[in-house]
C-alpha cells in the first residue's frame, strides 16, 4: 500500500466506520486503494497539482445511491433506473472546487485512469446508458467481501473521504494566503520571519503551484532591477528593465512556457524533476528554442547538468543529439539560486514587492475572491493532471 499524509485520514475513518475491520476493508478494495492514489495532494507531500474531477464523479454517484436508499437495502441497485446525468452534472458544479468542472470525468475520465491503476480489475467505478443518458455507481466496488460470509457497504465511508479531501485542500491554500497576507504587513523587524516563510515554500514536500509562484515572484522582482540597451541601429538605443510575465495558470498545457522575459525573449519551464525525457520533450514543443530550467532542487547546477547529461546518454546514446538538447538549456536556475536572489532582494528592503507579488498570483491560481473571504477555492480542471 502506498502511504502518504492523507492515508492516515483514510485509515481513521475507516476504523470508525467498520472498527477492527477497517484495515481489512481497505486491503479488499479497490476503489478505496484508488481514492488513497488520488489524494496525495491533500497535504505536503504532493508533487502534483490536486485534481477533484474523478473524485466527483464518484462522490455524486454514490451520494445518489445513499439518498435513494440502496446503501441500506441489498439486491436492490440492479433495478434501478440510474440518474439523469443533467442532476449529477449540476451537483458537481455545487461541491467545493468544482464549479468549473466538465463532463470528461463521468464520461471517461474516471473509468479510464482507475483502469490504469488496476488493469487487472473486471470493475469500473462508473456505468452509463449511452442513450438514456443514465449513469450508476458501480455497486461491485461498493460491496467488499471481508469474511467468509460478510460483506461490508463503504459508500458512506467514500463520501466522509472525499468531503475530508476537499477540506484539508481548502485548508491548506487558504492557511497559505492568509500566512502572506501576514507577511505583506510585516515592519522591517520581521524580515527574517518573511524570510523563511519563502524558504519553506521552496521545499521538495510544498504544493508544485506554490513553489512555481514563489519562484515567479523571487525571479520577477530580481530581474526587474537589471536594465539593458537595445535599438535598431547603433545611435538610437532604447533603456528598458527586464521584465518576467507569467503565462498563465500553473501545470498548464502551455507547450513548455511558465515564464517569458521581455525584452530578451527568454523563456522559462518550472518544474520538479530531473527526467530528461521531459526536458527534451519541451525543448522538442518550442522547436529547439533554449529554456531556462527552475528546478525545485537544492542539488548544485553542476550536479543537476550532470544527471541530465548522464540520462541523455543513457537514453539517446548518439552524442550529437546529446550536445543538440544539452545546448537548449540556457540556464539551470535551483533553490540555493532563487534563496540567494531573494537575500539579495531583502538587503535592499524588496520582501514586500515580492510578498505582494506571491499574493496577486496566489489570487489567480486559486480563483481567490477577496471580495467574499469565505468562498471556496476552485480548481480549474479542463486539464486534469493523473496524480
């Protein structure tokens, strides 16, 4: 069994629900083991974005099948004549971060990825009526057999999962803003404290999208006070600061682009890994154009170009194609780089440009309405990232 933070959740509300048996039931199911797969993300510890799309189309369909009575009553599921797809759509679309989910997850998302994980598997979560338009929990994967002769029902233990998955995913981004809210009033005492609030986002457990916004605004802020000189000809020069865009949402699918410089035209992939293969795959998307790689690493640049290096020739083999991606590395840009950056910037009293700028991205990631404090945080999930 895989363990991670939120496993510990799982596991008690398991053992409140069925006691001793808990531990058992876990083992015996598969649905619950994907659930386990799926919330990673729920505190530190994820290195991908979480996702509630497949977690919903779940919750909705066994909420129905609760509300409906089947829960309670066996042998009864297999006559019923399942639920408008209409209903489960809408009722998605109330449950925290999901009001801009699509249909992909009822349709085929849910059953394909729990297909990946267990391929073996003769279930799938999720079974539809192509032309009535109805869909049913699978009630194979609800009913988990524990004992000779026992069998347990854990659909209103999946429903106290999910509803605790979302809360501790609110619970941690809202802790997050309201820390640098915190910070962005902070007197020129508290600079060490603003200070290794940022260096605890840059570590390897922190939520990918926090480390990518922190980096943005360390990097925005200290390319920002570096001028150059250009123009068309040798007499007409224009002075212009360096200036760092983002280009969108994080783990967006943005061929590779998380940051563009003007006026230099430099283009910048955040990212957690050292697997070369995705490296070279964004260098492959943007033609060959040199990127800048910020790697959530505390490793030196010269040991990550050595992994690299040393994954490329153990993957390609010809030394030309080698040296032809190795070359579209511009710069590696690590976490000692971007603390030394930001050190820099609190010498010269910039921690509040910076504690500014985390905020405004922050506000954008998470669709953070300062106008109504309470509203939920929303994913964006027309593109769901398989944790």
């Amino acid at each position: 069994m895989i363990r991670h933070a939120f496993t510990d959740t799982i596991s008690r509300i398991l053992t409140e629900e069925f006691g001793k048996r808990g531990s058992q039931v876990f083992e015996r199911s598969l649905l619950l083991q994907y659930l386990n797969l799926k919330t990673r993300s729920a505190n530190k510890g994820s290195k991908s974005r979480g996702s509630f799309g497949n977690h919903y189309a779940i919750y909705v369909l066994i909420e129905d099948y609760i509300a409906s009575g089947f829960s309670d009553r066996k042998g009864e599921y297999r006559n019923y004549p399942g639920a408008n797809f209409s209903a489960l759509f809408a009722r998605q679309r109330e449950l925290p971060f999901g009001r801009k989910l699509q249909n992909h997850h009822l349709n085929s998302r849910c059953n394909d990825e729990f297909r990946k994980f267990f391929p073996a598997s003769e279930h799938v979560p999720i079974i539809r009526d192509l032309q009535t338009r109805k869909y049913w929990i699978n009630e194979q994967l609800l009913l988990v057999v524990i004992g000779d002769d026992e069998t347990v029902n854990i659909a209103r233990a999946i429903i106290r999962i999910i509803d605790a998955y979302a809360a501790a995913k609110r619970t941690a981004f809202e802790s997050f803003l309201e820390a640098c809210s915190r910070l962005n009033t902070l007197d020129l005492n508290d600079e060490k404290k603003a200070a290794k609030f940022v260096a605890d986002q840059l570590e390897p457990n922190v939520d990918a999208r926090i480390f990518e916004i922190v980096s943005f605004a360390i990097l925005k802020a200290s390319y920002g006070e570096q001028t150059i000189y250009w123009g068309w000809t040798r007499t007409m020069l224009n002075e212009e600061l360096l200036t760092l865009y983002k280009t969108g949402r994080t783990n967006a699918n943005d061929g590779g682009i998380d940051f563009v410089m003007r006026p230099l035209g430099r283009f910048f992939q955040v990212t957690e890994t050292i697997d070369v293969r995705k490296y070279f795959l964004d260098i492959d998307k943007l033609q060959k154009f040199p990127l800048t790689f910020v790697i959530k690493s505390s490793e030196s640049v010269e040991e990550l170009k050595g992994a690299i290096r040393n994954q490329a020739e153990a993957v390609y083999g010809v030394q030309a194609i080698v040296e032809r991606y190795i070359n579209c590395i511009e710069e590696i840009i690590n976490v000692p780089e971007l603390l030394r950056r930001f050190a820099a910037l609190q010498g010269a009293g910039r921690i509040s440009e910076v504690m500014e700028e985390v905020i405004r991205q922050s506000m954008v990631e998470f669709n953070y309405d300062q106008a109504t404090p309470d509203a939920i945080l929303e994913e964006d999930e027309d593109k769901e990232e398989v944790e």
